[in-house]
C-alpha cells in the first residue's frame, strides 16, 4: 500500500505587508492509500466563513523531508 511520508514539514503564511508567519512547525505526518487528513487551526474555524474565502492566503513550504 502506498504512503505519503512528510516529516519536518515548515509552513509559513504571507501577510498583507509581504512578511511570512510561521503557522507550522516540525509536523510529521503519515497518510496511506485512500485516506484523507486535513490540518486545520483554531484561528480558522474562529473566523466568520465571509472573511475565511475573502483573500486565498499564500502558503510556503520553507522546510521538509
């Protein structure tokens, strides 16, 4: 069965003023064949769902393996 290995994975968010924040820090994570995984913070789900699909945020992957 296939796996998707991600260990040491980094993620930054770029603000309005260009600057990146760190949003994830060192996860690990395993997903086989036919599974589905999501991470999701508690910023998000606080968020009204009109301001969540307003501006699509730019994600980078500063580190993994």
């Amino acid at each position: 069965m296939a796996t998707l290995e991600i260990r040491d994975l980094h993620v930054s968010v770029e603000e309005a003023a260009g600057t990146l924040r760190e949003i994830l820090r060192g996860v690990d994570l395993n997903v086989n064949a036919g599974e589905t995984h999501a991470i999701m913070g508690r910023t998000a789900l606080a968020s009204p769902p009109w301001l969540r699909h307003r501006r699509a945020p730019k994600y980078h992957v500063t580190q993994a393996r």
